[in-house]
C-alpha cells in the first residue's frame, strides 16, 4: 500500500474493546473505525530494499528475484539488471521481460525470446550454478516507500539460488529453399547448435501427407553461426 502509514495525515488507527485491559481487568475503551485516532508521529520507512537472492529456470524461462521486502512492480526496470559469469567474462543485459503487476517481496521475470535466445548462444552464460551470477542498479526497482534498491555489483558475486536448464527440445518454424543459391535455410524456436547440425537426417517431400516424391539430403555444410 502507497497511501497508507507514509506520514500521520494518512496513518489512523481503530481496535475493539479486546485489545488489551488495565491491571484489575477493565477492558479498553474501543476506537471504531468512523471515529479512527490519527498517529501522533509516523517515522517513514527509509531503508533501501535489498535482493536476497534470485532463481535463473531455462525451461519455464523465467527469471524470479527475491527482496527482503516488498518492492513495487510499477517502478521494475528490467535493463538495469545483468547476468553474468566471471571465468570468461561473458555478460548480459536484459532488455524487456514480462511480470504480473502484483507487488510482492518476489518477482517472477517471464523472459522474452530475444533475451533467451542470447543467453543460449553464449558458451559459458549461464549454463550452471557457477556460470550463473546477478548484478542490479539501484535503478532496479523501488519499494513501496519509493527507496531505490540496494545495488548488487559484480564484486559481490550473487550467484544463483536455483538453476533450471533449458530441458525443451527445439522445433523448427519454417524453412525455405532456394535453388538458385544451393541453399536450405531452417528458422527454430530457440537458438541451436549449429556444430550439431546433421543434414543428413533432412527429407524433402512434395506434399503434406500422402507424398509421391522425396529426396533425403545426403549432406551439406553449415554456413550460419549458432541461432
């Protein structure tokens, strides 16, 4: 809540007679809620929001953040935020991601194909626990009292809580040939491994179902980088 306990015009209170009784028994005289009492002082909450830790899942693709208190969603910049690992100093910023609006102590990313598919082309990011390391901005995020996040640098190596590699297969989109340039080209889901590429298991055929003609390949090279 934004509107509620930020200073003593917005912070009022009410309780029942079953609070709380004096020494002899008498119960408390109640405060109702049309009659409420206005806080004689409010002391704002000023600390910074901290992250605790975060989980990095491949498969669900999601990327879930983990603070110390309750941040607000509205103010998520998803571009201050970095992951990366330190033995070949392989890096990257996320540029969009896709979040519930709830605020909450835990955000849960859901990344964008295009991030996905960088982080998979690179070798040595995230592939693991190790390989897998967080750095935000204070830009990151605010609370709910609007205090900027604590950053989290390079140097204070917060690694991974749970890692999550990616266990779905790739399918391919679509393809076309052209016969001009001697070429097939294969457009997937998700970046592949273009060393693994096997043209031989490739069949050509001329129609959906019930084909007359087909042709397998009996081998090519790959002239595309992995994608």
């Amino acid at each position: 809540l934004t509107d509620l306990a930020t200073l003593e015009n917005d912070t009022f209170i009410s309780f029942s007679v079953n609070l709380v009784s004096d020494m002899v028994g008498n119960e408390i005289e109640s405060i109702s809620l049309n009659v409420s009492q206005m806080a004689f002082e409010v002391y704002p909450d000023e600390f910074r929001p901290i992250l605790r830790g975060f989980d990095l899942d491949l498969t669900a693709e999601t990327l879930t953040l983990t603070f110390n208190e309750t941040v607000n969603v509205d103010t998520f910049d998803e571009t201050q935020v970095t992951l990366f690992e330190d033995r070949f100093s392989d890096f990257y910023t996320l540029t969009n991601v896709s979040i519930n609006h709830q605020n909450d102590p835990i955000l849960v990313l859901h990344l964008v194909r295009y991030d996905l598919d960088i982080i998979k082309e690179k070798f040595y990011l995230a592939v693991d626990n190790d390989s897998t390391l967080i750095s935000i901005t204070n830009l990151t995020v605010q609370d709910m009292n609007y205090n900027f996040v604590e950053p989290v640098q390079q140097e204070d190596q917060l690694m991974v809580t749970v890692f999550t590699r990616d266990m779905i297969n790739p399918s391919l989109d679509f393809f076309y040939v052209d016969l001009d340039a001697s070429t097939l080209t294969l457009f997937f889901d998700e970046t592949v491994n273009a060393d693994s590429l096997d043209a031989r298991n490739i069949t050509l055929v001329n129609a959906y179902e019930n084909f007359t003609a087909m042709f397998s390949l009996t081998g090519g090279t790959t002239i595309s980088s992995n994608g």
